[in-house]
C-alpha cells in the first residue's frame, strides 16, 4: 500500500519555540479537509495552526522519525543502479 506523507511545522506562537519541530503526516484520503490533522507522534493540529514544508527543514520529530513507514522494497528497485557486467 502506497502511504503519501507531508511535513509540517507549528508555526510561531503555536507551540513554544523549542517545540517548533517537523512533523510528518500522513495525506488524507478523499476530497474533503479534515479538521485536524494528526501526526504520527500523535500530535494533532487544527486549522492554521502548521506551515506546510515541501522538506524537512530544521529538527525533526524524532517520535514522528520513528513511526514513519519506510519504503516499500519491491517499489525500489526500480530505484536501483544496474549491477556491473564482467
């Protein structure tokens, strides 16, 4: 199952300035906006509340690092640089 995710960090006056970490999320399914979004840490945000980053920029969420699916085998090898000839 292919798992899309985005980054966001609170943004100033949200949280304190050395909770301003990234989060990493999952993108939510369907066409409609949900009213909180929820990190894989468990941190949820509502509305106005993050920036939206196109990359992690600044410290991470280690608890968010740690939940964060990692990549499917079989859709990487594509990815792979072809092996040597003799």
């Amino acid at each position: 199952m292919t798992v899309r995710l985005v980054f966001g960090r609170p943004l100033p006056g949200v949280v304190g300035e050395t909770r301003r970490v990234v989060h990493v999320f999952e993108v939510p399914t369907g066409d409609s906006v949900p009213e909180r979004l929820t990190a894989f840490c468990g941190t949820s945000f509502g509305h106005g509340e993050l920036e939206h980053l196109d990359r992690i920029q600044g410290m991470p969420c280690v608890s968010c690092l740690r939940r964060t699916p990692t990549p499917d085998p079989e859709l990487m090898t594509g990815c792979q640089e072809p092996e040597e000839q003799p």
